[in-house]
C-alpha cells in the first residue's frame, strides 16, 4: 500500500482529503474489536461538545463499547446520551496527587478493558501517553489548534507525551494544522490523519430566504480581554449612516454583556445591534441569521463556521484563521479583522447582492454534504482505532 494522500472530493477545494493510511501496513481486516478509552478535557465539551456528541452516537451504532474518561465538574447530560461507560477523573483536584489520581484511573479503566486510547485534546497529551505505557495500548492524539515553538527545553518536555512507540496517530481536521504539527514534530509527519469532522446540513438555506425581510447577522463575542468589536462596529456605523437596514446580533455571555452595551450605546448603533445570550449549542441562534459573522482568527478549527455553513447561513471568515471550510467567493468570504475598510466591503457586498450571496452559502452546504457528512467521520475515526490496533500488534 501506497503512502500518498487520496484525491479530494470536491473540486470547490482540497481541504476534504481524508486520512492519510498508517505507514508501510497491511489493513485486510475491517472487522477488528475495539473498546474505547476516551479521554476529554473541559475543551472537549465547551468547545467540541458537538462533534463528542455526534461521534460517541455513531460509535454507539456501530457497537464500539466506549469508556468516557472527563473532568469531575462537567454536566455531561447535554452531550452524552446513553452508551459510555462515565469515567471521572481527577478523583480529587490536588497538585500534589497526581500519582494517585492516575493510579485510580488506571485501574478503572483495566477494569474496562480497552484495546486503545483516544485523546481529544493536546491539553492531556502527557496523560494520554502516561496511561498508554501503563495500559500497554496504542493511543491517538487529536489536535485541533496551531502548535506554538516552544524554548528547548518545554520542547523536550512535551515530546516525552509522543511516544514513538505508542503514539499510532495525530487526528486533524485541517490540513494548515497539519502542516504546522508536522513542521513542530517532522518524526510523526507520517501519522498523521485528516478525518473532517461531521455535521448535519440541512435541506433549507437560511440565508436571506424571504423576500423584504431585514437583513440580518449574527456573531459570537469572545471571552473578555480576548479581542474588541470596535473595528466591526466601526464598519457597521459606516453601513448604518448610508442607510442600510439590518440587524446585528451578537452572542455573549454576562462578563461581556456591559461592555457591549457600552460600546453600542456610544457608537449610537442601539438601532442596529442587539445582544443575546450565548446559548450551546449555537446552532439555534445560527438558524435565525442570514449571515455568521467570525468575530476574529482562530488558531483552533471553529465549530461555529461549521455549524452556520450547516443551516445555510453565508459565512464571513477572517484572514488567518486555520479553518480549510471558508473558500473565498465558493463557500463564503474572508476579511481582515484588523482592517476596517477590509470589514466594510465585505458585510456591504454581501448586502448589495443577497442572490449571490444565497448562491454561496447554498454552495458552501453542498460542499460539507459531500466532504464533512458524520457518517463519513465515524468510519474513519473507527478505521483509524483498527489499524492503531494492527500497527501496534506489529511493532
């Protein structure tokens, strides 16, 4: 078997490559047994709940028995449903007992059984790896933001977590995060995987679907000290004073909530600006919008673009960000956030062309029903935990 990357799916782009095979191996068999061991974070839930949801529905449909290994403090019960095994873990949150901690979790999990582990954070590289050695499992690693370098010496620290015995593969839903991994750590270039994570799209497009209605967008606030709207709000002065009627949206929580009311009511855009609760997941609030607004670059996947690309919202990206999903002109439109005029062409030429901007987003839903469907996600998740398996029971 060969070692070459498959052919893109769609012509719009190639950012729908699917995972790359595990090096110089024989993979005849698809019905190899797998217990999960999945180990999350508070990322996991808070911003990836939706895609934990989806794959642990899919693998509970496949009958992969899977053990849920999360943080002590997180409700659970909007994501997982039934199925998983619920591991909590740090039994108790003390610096100083960490050993036992892990020791605790280690033997909850012998007690499940797995064959392999999946990480879905490089927040618990380090205990991935850990328990790999312990357990003596393969385990996979998925990243979804840019590595920073790192001095030498926290360099050293962090590959002790990436194992070249253990360490099967690096999952990625982006081929820049993939580069940027692969650049970081050029040993394990060869394990890492593409697998696109999975959405629902739906058969309406939202965007601008009824004639007369008040354009509108809607865009989702940061955390505090993270980054402004001024620039945006500067372009949406502009829009308003030229006399464009529409309506902005923008979802916070209550930290940010006064400082947002500050800025609107200085700027004099009450009449255009309005602010709502930030609700999980986002798709809600995304379904009543005709255009998704990324509020600035992200160095991780944005689950938001995904979501609004879904429902057939038109999206508008920012330049920078790591997101393989906002094609220019195909699947909806970049801006530089740092650039006001930048801003304002880009929300003005989506108002004086609704029809065309309908036309994209409806492109930008064909584009995830062919490359981004959840069925597709979970085969290849799966796939991926079979030749983890095969690999290491060859090593």
């Amino acid at each position: 078997m060969t070692n070459e990357r498959p052919e893109p799916i769609s012509d719009i782009a190639d950012s729908s490559a699917g995972p790359v095979e595990l090096p110089a191996r024989s993979y005849e068999k698809d019905d190899i047994p797998v217990r999960l061991a999945l180990l999350t974070c508070r990322s996991s839930f808070f911003d990836y709940g939706l895609y934990l949801q989806k794959l642990l529905v899919g693998l509970t449909d496949l009958s992969v028995p899977v053990a849920l290994v999360c943080p002590p403090d997180i409700d659970i019960d909007s994501v997982v449903l039934t199925g998983p095994e619920i591991i909590r873990h740090p039994v108790i949150r003390l610096p100083f007992l960490g050993r036992f901690n892990l020791k605790i979790l280690a033997e909850q999990l012998r007690r499940f059984r797995p064959s392999v582990l999946h990480c879905l954070s490089e927040t618990d590289a380090n205990l991935a790896g850990r328990l790999s050695k312990q357990l003596n499992l393969p385990y996979l690693l998925t990243v979804n933001s840019l590595q920073k370098r790192l001095p030498l010496k926290a360099v050293l620290r962090t590959s002790l977590s990436l194992s070249r015995k253990r360490l099967a593969a690096i999952v990625v839903p982006s081929n820049c995060i993939a580069e940027n991994f692969s650049a970081l750590y050029p040993f394990f270039a060869e394990r890492i995987r593409r697998i696109n994570i999975g959405t629902f799209v739906s058969d309406s497009t939202v965007c601008f679907s009824q004639t007369g209605r008040l354009a509108s967008f809607i865009t989702s606030f940061p955390s505090m000290g993270k980054r402004d709207f001024s620039k945006l709000f500067d372009a949406i002065k502009h829009l308003a004073v030229e006399g464009y009627d529409f309506v902005l949206a923008v979802a916070c929580d209550w930290r940010s909530d006064w400082y947002l009311r500050k800025k609107i009511a200085t700027l004099g855009l009450s009449a255009n600006v309005v602010i709502v609760p930030k609700l999980e997941p986002l798709r809600g609030l995304l379904t009543a919008a005709d255009v998704f607004i990324q509020p600035c670059p992200s160095c991780s996947f944005d689950i938001a673009v995904l979501e609004a690309m879904s429902v057939g919202a038109a999206v508008l990206g920012c330049k920078g960000s790591v997101d393989d999903l906002i094609i220019e002109g195909k699947t909806g439109f970049i801006f530089d956030a740092d650039d006001r005029i930048s801003i304002y062409n880009c929300l003005k030429a989506v108002l004086d062309s609704p029809d065309k901007t309908r036309k994209i987003a409806r492109q930008a839903q064909d584009f995830l029903r062919a490359n981004f469907s959840v069925s597709t996600m979970v085969e290849q998740t799966l796939l991926c935990y079979r030749q983890a398996l095969l690999w290491y029971d060859r090593i």
